[in-house]
C-alpha cells in the first residue's frame, strides 16, 4: 500500500498573500478551457457558420465568463442547498465564507446551465447549440479540479482490500488503513476518459442536443461508478437504496441525459 504524501497546500507564499494549488487548478481548467474552446472552432456546425451566425475567439471568451460565475454560484449554493441545508439556514452568512470549503459539482452544472441560457439569450444563439459547443470542453477542467483534492488530501476513498497495491493510507482520515484514492479514480473517469469519449463524438456533425446528452449520460454514469469507491461525507453517510449524495444528484443527470438524447434523434435538427 501507499502513503499519502501530504502535500503543502500553498503552492506560493508572499508576504500575507498566500496561493493555494487548489485555486490554480481552477486556473488550469479556466486555461483548458480557452484552448479546447478554440479547438472546437473548428470542428461542424461552427466551422461553417457564416454571417452573424458566425462563432468566434470572442464568443468561447464570453462562454468562460459566464461560466465562471456560473461554476462559482451554483457550486457554492448546491453545496449548502444540497449537503447542509439545515446548517446554512440557521448561519446564513455563512454561505459566503468560500474559503471554508464546500463546493458542489452538480449545483455547479445548475449554475452554468443558467449562465449558458443567459449567453445563449444574449447572443441569440439556440441553447443547445451552445451547451453542445461546451459540453466536450468540460472534462478537463473536472480532472483539474480533481488533482486539487488530491493535493488537500480530501474527498478520499472508502477502505480498500489490504493487497491493493495503489490502496492508499490518508492519516488524516483518521484511520491507517488503506483506502481507494478516489479523487484519482475520478480523475482519469469523469475527466479524461469522459473527455477522450466525448471530443471524439463530438468532432463529426451531430444533431442538436446529442452532445449535451452524451455529457450527462457519460458524466452521470462514470460518478455513479465512481461514488462507490468514494467515502461519503460523514454529516450524511449513505442514503436511500445504500446509494450516497452524489449518486442519487447523477440520477436526474442520466434520466434527462437520455431523455434529451431521445428527443434530439426524433428532431433530426
């Protein structure tokens, strides 16, 4: 088995102010972004558009945006709705102590979703064209942000058979027994193995909606999987059908991911 190998949370320090791998993590995938954004210029229908429904630099650099105030919202606000919602009712202020910790994915995908149907309003542009066009830029940024858990040693696995040769000792979980290192598991599913699959379905033409729904699908599917190597947060253990938060919040995912998918082959658009 594996040691944890503590990692110093703060990459830099100078003077007072202090910069913490994890906020750069979020400046990588802010990064992957922009570069996958402007790979998938050239990828159909947004290659050939013409005219003012021509997409541009500037267009992805608005999509970013608003996607991060989506991602910075919705994550913070899911989080306290959908993990500690009797807590944050009684200290209301605290929601906004962000340096505390607490940030949930799926509140985030809520959040970006509304950015995205204010970009899409905004610019004109029909809103599965555009979550279609952000769909295959997402994974990367999850598997940056899932190498930032791995540097604070949180989110760690549940307890794995003691001859795993990757099972891993995180002492700050309070036990010596070796657990799966969940947040890499998540890293190379949701993140790169997502991305792989998806960038590779999206560069040949699709109809409209049908790369949105293989996000949810694929994204729903592979945290599904994933949460079961996952320990769940202690303040609620597991749920319903011995199922955990984060399982249950990937139902409504697959659910709509193939409802749309079914829609989108019926259109034909």
């Amino acid at each position: 088995m594996l040691m944890y190998p503590h990692f110093n949370p703060v990459a830099l320090q100078v003077g007072p102010l202090a910069v913490h791998w994890y906020g750069l993590t979020y400046l990588a995938a802010f990064g992957l972004f922009m570069l996958l954004g402007t790979l998938r210029l050239r990828h159909e229908p947004y290659a050939s558009m013409q005219g003012e429904q021509a997409w541009s630099r500037r267009d992805v650099e608005d999509i970013l945006f608003y996607g991060v105030l989506g991602v910075v919202l919705g994550g913070r606000l899911g989080y306290c709705l959908f993990y500690k919602p009797a807590h944050y009712l009684s200290h209301p202020l605290e929601v906004f102590q962000v340096w505390n910790g607490g940030m949930s994915f799926h509140g985030g995908l809520l959040g970006v979703i509304v950015a995205l149907v204010w970009f899409a309003r905004v610019h004109r542009r029909p809103w599965l064209q555009v979550t279609d066009f952000v769909a295959p830029c997402v994974p990367t940024g999850l598997a940056a942000g899932r190498v930032g858990n791995f540097i604070n040693g949180e989110l760690w696995g549940r307890f794995s058979p003691p001859d795993l040769p990757w099972g891993m000792v995180f002492p700050q979980s309070g036990s010596m027994l070796p657990r799966h290192p969940s947040q890499i598991y998540q890293f190379l599913l949701e993140g790169l193995l997502l991305f792989v699959l998806l960038w590779l379905f999206a560069r040949k033409p699709r109809r409209l909606g049908e790369v949105s729904a293989a996000f949810l699908i694929g994204y729903g599917v592979l945290r599904f999987t994933a949460e079961y190597f996952r320990e769940p947060d202690a303040f609620l253990g597991l749920l319903s059908l011995g199922m955990s938060m984060g399982q249950w919040l990937c139902v409504p995912m697959v659910l709509g991911g193939v409802g749309l998918m079914a829609w989108a082959r019926r259109s034909g658009r």
